[in-house]
C-alpha cells in the first residue's frame, strides 16, 4: 500500500477535503487507502458533543487538540466528527461495547488497528505506529487477537507501540498488569509493546536537580 509518506497524505488529506456541516465517512478499501462517501447527515463540529470530548481525553492534549475525530465503524468506516490539522485520529469508541475503546493513533497505528479489525493475517505497517488508550480499554485476549468470545480483561491507562516485538529476544513479560509493560500478543503476528500509564507518568528532571537515592530494602 505505497509508503508511510503516501499513507500518510491520503489519510489526512481525504479528511481535510470535508466540510465541517457536511458529515462524510472515509472507508478503507483494499483499492485504495481511504474512499469517500456521503451519509448525508449534517454533523456539526461542535465542543459539547460527548464523543469528541470522549476521544480527545484519549491521547495527551498536545496530540488530540488538533487530531481529526471520527467515529470508527467495523468496515474500517470513518464518520469525520471534526477536522483536524496533524496526522493524528481519535476516535470516541463505545465504552459499552468490549474492545471498542476511545483512542488516537498515528498513521501506521491506524492500519495496524485497522488490519487487527479486519481479520488479516498480520498487520501491514511498515514502520511502528503509536496508539493512545489513555481513557482505559478492555478486550477479550491477550494472546488472541481474533477472539470474539473470551470474558473482557481490563486494561488500564497505556499507550502502544504497534511493531512486532519479540518478547523473548528482549525478556519482556507476556503477561497482563498495571503498571510496567508487556508484549501483547506475544508470538503472534500482531504482537506489540503495550506500555502502562502514560509517557509523562513520574517526576520529571530538570537541569540543575540533585539525584536522591530513595530505593529502600526491608527484611522479609
């Protein structure tokens, strides 16, 4: 499907081309990385609505203010909610539905999404993408990316790099948990490093601090 770099221009330039009182839906195809097509319902872009609120709360601020939010349906649909300027798109999800969470993905992060979706046999990023589950998420597996029926699994905050990490080369864990990180789908195609919390969890170095050992033992 052409290069990161053309990906990336028919992903935001088809949004871009809508107009904010003419809602349209963007559907991927295997022709061509996004169609266009009229629903035929206005949608206003407009700061009360609970789903663009839901999915901008999605990523950190500095990424989702100026993402396009859209509304993702399971034919890889897009309904373009607001415009937006970056790269970037968030979507609201259905937080009554398992395994549709609000989040905001980078280009390569929406194809990897979009390929998991779809049912492909591996995912078609050529490069790591980005995905933000900053509102929390839950999901069937975390060692099928296919299965439909599991009982739900709750995730916490964290964000994803979709790259297929190799959880045994690098020692990582397989196995889920709130804090840390671990290789999601590990062995599979789809594997990732899921990453708990967000990038700016913790006390941030400035030049100029003093480093205080704080680590502490106790006797068992």
């Amino acid at each position: 499907m052409g290069t990161r770099r053309d990906f990336i221009v028919a992903t935001i330039g088809a949004a871009a081309s809508l107009s904010s009182s003419s809602g349209q839906s963007l559907r991927f195809s295997k022709q061509s990385p996004l169609i266009a097509k009229t629903e035929g319902q206005q949608i206003q872009d407009r700061a009360e609505d609970p789903r663009i609120t839901r999915a901008r709360l999605s990523g950190p601020e500095h990424v989702t203010r100026n993402a396009t939010v859209a509304e993702l349906g399971a034919d890889g649909t897009l309904t373009v909610l607001a415009k937006g300027t970056n790269e970037w798109v968030c979507v609201p999800g259905n937080e009554n539905k398992i395994g549709e969470p609000p989040m905001c993905m980078n280009p390569m992060g929406m194809r990897w999404m979009m390929d998991a979706m779809q049912g492909k046999p591996k995912p078609t990023n050529e490069s790591p993408g980005m995905i933000y589950m900053l509102c929390e998420a839950t999901q069937r597996s975390n060692t099928n990316p296919a299965d439909k029926t599991s009982p739900a699994i709750p995730i916490g905050p964290h964000w994803m790099i979709t790259w297929p990490f190799d959880a045994k080369e690098y020692w990582l864990p397989t196995t889920v948990r709130d804090k840390g990180a671990w290789v999601m789908f590990a062995g599979t195609p789809f594997a990732y490093l899921h990453v708990c919390g967000t990038p700016w969890d913790g006390k941030e170095y400035n030049e100029g601090d003093k480093a205080v050992w704080t680590m502490r033992y106790t006797r068992p």
